[in-house]
C-alpha cells in the first residue's frame, strides 16, 4: 500500500495533481448554484424597486 501512494517517487507530483483536479471539479458543480443564487436575490431586489416605484392603485381605480 505505502508503495502504491508513494506512485513511484512521484506522488509530491501526482497527489496535488489530483487535489487541483477534484478542486477544479468541485467548483465546477458549485459555481453554477452559486451564480443562481446572485442572479435570483439580484432580480428578486430589482422587482421589489420596481413595485416600489409604481403608483398603487385602488380597486376604485382599476374598475373606472
């Protein structure tokens, strides 16, 4: 076993190859949650500034 995670006198190469590897793996599945995340608060802020910003109307004016 000791043998096989010494990969030949290269594992100071090959393990951090893997670690940067699985990193770059796990980022690329969270990344995209991530960005979901942004982009839903950023538009869920925007909505609640537009709604802000409008006059609200009775059901009076609505139904003149």
């Amino acid at each position: 076993m000791t043998h096989w995670l010494a990969m030949g006198g290269y594992a100071k190469y090959v393990w951090p190859a893997y670690a940067v590897f699985f990193s770059v793996l796990a980022w690329d599945w969270l990344a995209p949650a991530l960005k979901r995340r942004r982009v839903t608060r950023a538009l869920r802020g925007r909505i609640a500034r537009e709604q802000s910003r409008k006059p609200r109307t009775t059901s009076a004016e609505a139904s003149a």
